[in-house]
C-alpha cells in the first residue's frame, strides 16, 4: 500500500484523468471520483454536484 493516497475528483476527464497518471507513476495511490467510473483503476462512482450522491459517495470510500 502506498504512503501517500489522492482522491482524484473528474478522473475521468481531460485533466483528472492526467493528474491520476502522473501522480500514480510517482507512486501515489490513486482514487478517482468520477459520475461513471472507466473501470480502470480504483474508482468511485459519484456525483459531487448532489449533496446526498456526495455523503454516500464517502462512505463508499471506505468501502475501496
């Protein structure tokens, strides 16, 4: 397990998703929060912009 652990929010965007790839080649682990997850990778899926989609979101994280 890494040291250091980042959430991503849009991982799967233009630039979420490159900000996950640089940081895990740094060997970062990499959690990415995307509304539909790609599959690839450690992702969650959630909708930031809906207060009650967030709070299950998190603790989905716990779940990850």
């Amino acid at each position: 397990m890494a040291e250091r652990v980042a959430l991503v929010a849009g991982a799967n965007g233009l630039i979420g998703r490159h900000l996950a790839v640089h940081l895990a080649s740094r060997g970062w682990e990499v959690i990415g929060l995307s509304r539909k997850p790609s599959g690839s990778g450690r992702q969650v899926a959630v909708d930031l912009s809906d207060a009650d989609d967030a709070r299950a979101g998190a603790d989905r994280l716990t779940e990850v």
